[in-house]
C-alpha cells in the first residue's frame, strides 16, 4: 500500500469513527506501529489531522445520528443515464464526479474500473473505498452536512485535471446548466476549466427548467445525456445550437 492511498484511507477512516488509536491503525491499514506513527506525525503537520496520545483524531467528521439517505426520483431513469456515462470512460482515464444520486450511480459503474475516480461527494468516496477501487482522489476541504461534500476553501486554481468530467444540476435550457448552490457551483467551476470533456447527466423532468444560476453555457457542454422521454422540441432545439445529446 502505496503512501497516498495510506493517508487517503487513514482519513476515511477517521471522518468515519472520529478517532482512532494507533493500534486501530496498525490493524486497519495493515501496517507496522512505525509507519503508523510517521503518517500520523505527517497528516499532523500538514493539518490534515490531530494528533493526540496514543492515536490521531479527525478534524472534520460525520454527526453520529446524521446519514445521508436522500429520496431519489426517476430511479429507473438515472440508472439508464449512468450506465450510459459509463461507457465514455476507458480504461487509463482520470475522471471528475460531483455530488448527487446519479453520481453516485455512475460511480458504482466504474468502481473495480481501471480509473482514476475524483470526487468531493463522500458516499461515494465510501462506497468506492468500500469496494477497493484502486485509485481514488477525495479532494479535501471543509465538510458540508447537508450535501455530504468537502469544500475547498482555496479560490485558486484547481490542482485537479481530468479526461472526463460528469455534472449534474436543478435545470436546463438552451442557454445551458442551472445549479442552485453558489457555494458548491464555485467549486466545480474551478475543476471544470481543467477537463478534457464536460458531460451533464440530468433526467429529462429537468430539461426546459430554468432554476437557480445559469452555470454553464450551453457551448461549454459537450454532451448531454438525458432520458429518452424529454420534450423532443426542446432536444431539437439544443442539437440545432450544436449540442450532442444522448437519450437513454
């Protein structure tokens, strides 16, 4: 076990049980106590965890009553639109999630993939780790409960580029992706500008709704993949603007 993923699964573990001794560690990571101790004096300095007596202790971590079990709509729908994202990803490519259930979905189509899989959204980073993908990123930041995502407080650029990066929103028109949420919208944004490819996946009862902020114009979309039952006026209308759709 490589270093990074050491450190990636050390502070997984640690958002979920909030604390950990160092025979915890040892035991979990199947590692020795000195390089136990070396990546908790390391997380340490660069503030990534606490380090106490015997242990470390996460700086951020999940409420103990809270779970994240949102109500899912159009199931059926979002299953067939990540199974479809799925296919665009070949093997060797590095690939952006967001936040959201067909995310989450399409994240559990690649998991055992030979993909590199970046995500802020943390059930899915649990269901991946929890299923031994190989290579994942979880970026950090400050946690945020109700969207079950990290944060990143740095407006700078993002350190983070990709093949692929699949997004999701709260509307869609011919002026392009709505979201609701400036906080997190700033945060994609940043990733946005450093993917190759930039897929929307939105079932077809968001089409033609426009809510929230315009966060990308329609010909910074490269395709849509939506459900086979959308407004055909409106689908026709986004390919006469020159986007590729995909309904599934």
């Amino acid at each position: 076990m490589n270093e990074n993923y050491r450190h990636r699964r050390l502070l997984q573990l640690l958002l979920e049980k909030k604390a950990l001794s160092t025979t915890e560690i040892v035991d979990q990571l199947e590692i020795s106590p000195a390089t136990a101790r070396r990546d908790i004096n390391k997380l340490a300095q660069q503030g990534r965890l606490k380090k106490v007596r015997n242990g470390a202790e996460s700086i951020q971590s999940f409420p103990a009553d809270y779970q994240y079990s949102p109500v899912i709509h159009n199931i059926d729908e979002k299953q067939r639109i990540a199974q479809a994202a799925s296919q665009l990803c070949q093997d060797g490519d590095s690939i952006i999630l967001t936040c959201g259930s067909t995310m989450k979905m399409l994240g559990e189509h690649l998991c055992g993939r030979k993909l590199q899989i970046i995500t802020n959204f943390i059930p899915l980073a649990n269901k991946l780790i929890e299923n031994n993908h190989e290579d994942i990123v979880i970026m950090g930041g400050q946690y945020n409960r109700n969207k079950a995502i990290t944060l990143s407080l740095n407006q700078g650029e993002s350190p983070y580029a990709a093949n692929i990066m699949f997004t999701s929103g709260k509307g869609f028109t011919t002026e392009g992706l709505y979201k609701t949420d400036m906080i997190i919208a700033n945060s994609e944004q940043r990733l946005s500008a450093k993917a190759g490819k930039y897929v929307v996946l939105l079932d077809s009862t968001k089409l033609g709704q426009q809510v929230g902020m315009l966060f990308t114009k329609l010909q910074d979309i490269d395709l849509l993949i939506t459900g086979k039952h959308a407004e055909p006026e409106l689908i026709q209308a986004l390919k006469e603007k020159g986007l590729s759709v995909m309904l599934v």
